[in-house]
C-alpha cells in the first residue's frame, strides 16, 4: 500500500502541512533540522508525492517548458537547461522541452503552450521565429513567462538582455587596433536575412564603420562547426584571404582555428580569430580563444525569475535584467 503524507508527518512528528511545505519546494520557512526530519521519514517510507492528485487539485501542471531554437549541440542552452531542470527538481516541478528552428514551429509551440502544456515557459530562441507578438499573445493569455531576448516590444514577460551589440563591437576594434584591416565575420544564417544589422553584425560593421574600413567580408558559418569549418577554409585559401576572422560562436571560431592550421597559417601571426560565448572549450585551443561572453555560465537567477513569477500569489509586473558581456583576448588575436 502507498504511504501517506500523514504516515510521513507522524513518523517525523511534524504537521501535514509541514510535510507539504517540505516536500514540494515551495519557500516557506522550515527550520533545518525539521526538514531533514521529513526527508528522512518520507526517504525510510518510500514516500513521493501524488504529482497527478496535486496538480489536479491546484488546476496545475506542475511542468515548466523550456523553449529553444534546438534541442542540442549549443553549450549555452545546455548549461540552461541545466540549471532549470536542478531547480525545477528542487521545486517538485518537470521540464518539457520544445523546439522552435521555423515559423511552422513557432506556430505548434504557441498551440502547445496555449494548450496548458506547462505552467510557465523559460524562451531563449533566435532567428527571429517567435516575433514578439507571439509570445506578448502568450503572455496576454496568462501564461508565466521568462524571455531571453534582445528584440523590443516584449510585454507582460520578464525580460533578460545582454548588451552583446557593444562587446562585439569592443572585440572588432581589438583586432582593428592589432593591425588587422581584412576582418571576416563568420555570422548566423538568420542574422544575414534581416532589414538592419543587430546584435553580433551590428558590433562588427559599427567597429568597421567608426574606424574608416570600407571592406565588408561578412558570410554565414556561425551555425555549426562544419560549415564554420568550410567558410573558413574557402576564405584563407583564397588569394586576397582575410587577416582576422571574427565569428558569431566560440563553435565557429574554434573550427576556423583548425581550419586555418590546415592551410598552414599560424594564429594569430597570419590570422587572428576571435569568437562569441567564452565556452569552456575555447579554453583549451591552442591558443586560447579570445572571446565575447558573459564571465561565467550561470543561469540560476533567470530561472528563479520564472519559479518567483510561478509562486507570486499575484503576477508581478514585468521585470527586465542585463547580463553583463565583456571581451575576452587571449592567445589567438
């Protein structure tokens, strides 16, 4: 027979209702030796709350939805998805994840979501497929929601910025100051698609720009280390290749090293190579990646944003946050 919260509480001799605070995460305040009283009668009962019972009683799901432009391959997201599913854990909540690569799947997202798949929604998509008035229709319909993003006109959500645009920028007058005049731009495929530059594009021209070079070498590549690999290769093999390639992903950057090894140049002498994301792996390139990134990857405060919007008796007002980004120069510019 399935043990009870009662048998719980009686054989930690606490309340029922401190057996609930305990155990589904919420922030209540439980003295530390009562909390590992219950945790330690629910461990030696083999009690786990009714997820099902629980959330048919509170009209919820007990789920959250992480929403990115892929399920893989981005160390990022990765480290994302790391910290929502740990507090989630914490939280007695499950993750969902959905993937939105196009508008066809931008639309099933915002069915799901609409559906009351989840309770609230953590997004970091890029590419511009989840406009703003989809996820401000998602957020006028009651939906909790976390967006990274730093596209304007987002309302009703929290919002989280990085101010990418001016440490790119940083980051191109670095290698302008260097001597280099042939700079590359390894960019995402989105990014070459849109009406003005922004973001990561817009950092490399403004730096072009204030700085009197004409030349514009600016090719997609950022988006996997294959073609980064082969974008790469084609422009140092070229007959007028650049001197510094500065590409949209640390991923990119890394392959255009190999890539440039293979053409028998050496970084940064004959090319200087600069990437986006200060990854643990640029750490150990040889050289080491220069970069643009946050310092560390930690996302424990956008993910509480979501889990304080979850549990505020009334929905807070929307709240925007900037991660902070800076330029990294190490061995390879």
């Amino acid at each position: 027979m399935r043990p009870t919260a009662r048998q719980v509480a009686e054989l930690a001799g606490v309340s029922v209702a401190t057996v609930s605070y305990v155990l589904s995460g919420r922030d209540r305040p439980v003295a530390a030796e009562t909390r590992r009283r219950v945790l330690d009668a629910a461990g030696r009962l083999g009690y786990t709350p009714d997820q099902a019972a629980r959330s048919l009683r509170r009209g919820r799901t007990q789920r959250v939805c992480l929403v990115l432009s892929s399920l893989g391959g981005v160390p990022t997201d990765e480290r994302l998805a790391t910290d929502l599913h740990e507090m989630a854990d914490a939280r007695g909540y499950s993750v969902v994840n959905l993937a939105v690569y196009s508008e066809a799947r931008a639309k099933a997202a915002v069915d799901v979501l609409r559906g009351g798949v989840a309770d609230g929604a953590l997004i970091n998509v890029t590419g511009g497929h989840l406009a703003p008035e989809l996820i401000n229709g998602l957020a006028a319909a009651g939906l909790p929601m976390v967006v990274l993003s730093n596209e304007d006109g987002l309302e009703g959500c929290d919002v989280v910025r990085t101010p990418e645009t001016d440490a790119c920028e940083e980051a191109v007058t670095h290698l302008l100051a260097r001597g280099r005049r042939r700079i590359a731009l390894l960019a995402h495929r989105h990014d070459l698609y849109r009406e003005r530059p922004s973001g990561r594009v817009l950092g490399y021209t403004r730096a072009l720009d204030r700085h009197g070079v004409p030349d514009r070498i600016i090719t997609s590549g950022a988006d996997d280390r294959v073609s980064a690999y082969q974008t790469a290769t084609e422009l140092l093999r070229s007959a007028d290749r650049p001197d510094a390639i500065f590409a949209a992903s640390d991923r990119a950057a890394i392959s255009a090293i190999w890539a440039a090894r293979d053409a028998g140049l050496r970084v940064p002498d004959d090319v200087a190579i600069v990437g986006v994301g200060n990854i643990d792996e640029g750490l150990i390139t040889n050289p080491q990646l220069s970069t643009v990134g946050p310092l560390r990857h930690d996302y424990t405060d956008v993910v509480r944003l979501l889990f304080d919007r979850l549990q505020a008796e009334e929905a807070p007002a929307a709240r925007e946050i900037v991660r902070s980004w800076t330029f990294l120069r190490r061995g390879s510019s």
